[in-house]
C-alpha cells in the first residue's frame, strides 16, 4: 500500500478551497477584496514551462493572477510586491503543515522540551 495517496490530498485542497484546488486566495484593499492566484504548487509542467520564460515580477505576478484580475488588483492599490508579500506567505504556510493542517516545525513547548533534554545528558 502506497504511503501518500495524492488523489485523495488532491481532492482535499480542492474540498477546502471550494474550487479545483489549484488556486489560493488573499485579501487585499479598502474597501477589502478577495483575490485568487495560481497555486505554485499544483502547476503543470506547460504552467512550468510559461512560467520559465517569464522575467520581470510584473509579468511573473500577472501570469499568477490573470492578466484582467492582476489589472484590477492594481486599479485597487496593489502592485507586483505586494502580490509577492501573499506568494510567499503562502509558500511559507504550504511548508509548515503536512497534509492533516499540523505545524510540521516543533512548537514553542516541543522546542523547550528538547532544549531541557538535550541540556540533562
């Protein structure tokens, strides 16, 4: 029996996200406005290969988004960096749970305890 079953963590991320599971959300602006992007970790190899001639944050930021959303994003306020600020917030939560929503990084409480343990030998 295979240890990771990707139909099923597939079919989860869609569940939560209420759509195909390949996009995520942020909010952004006043009055505040749901925006969508592209998950980066749920991209094709053709996505992949579009991404990969891409050089600027702008046209990078936009392929994520949608050229027509990026385009409102910015009437809102918003610009490449800040898109990035979510990007790599939601990077950065992607790797720090596993597949059940657990923190895959010790908790404060965990950490201490190793400290004390390490310290006592």
């Amino acid at each position: 029996m295979a240890d990771i079953d990707l139909n099923k963590l597939i079919a989860q991320r869609a569940d939560a996200r209420g759509d195909d599971g390949k996009s995520t959300s942020f909010i952004f602006g006043e009055p505040p406005q749901e925006w969508t992007f592209r998950d980066p970790l749920m991209l094709d190899d053709d996505e992949k290969d579009d991404l990969n001639d891409l050089k600027f944050d702008v046209d990078i930021a936009a392929w994520y988004m949608g050229d027509d959303q990026f385009d409102k994003f910015v009437e809102a306020g918003g610009n490449s960096s800040i898109f990035f600020l979510a990007f790599r917030e939601h990077m950065k939560r992607e790797q720090a749970t596993d597949q059940n929503g657990n923190p895959t990084r010790p908790n404060r409480s965990s950490r201490r305890m190793a400290s004390k343990k390490s310290k006592q030998r």
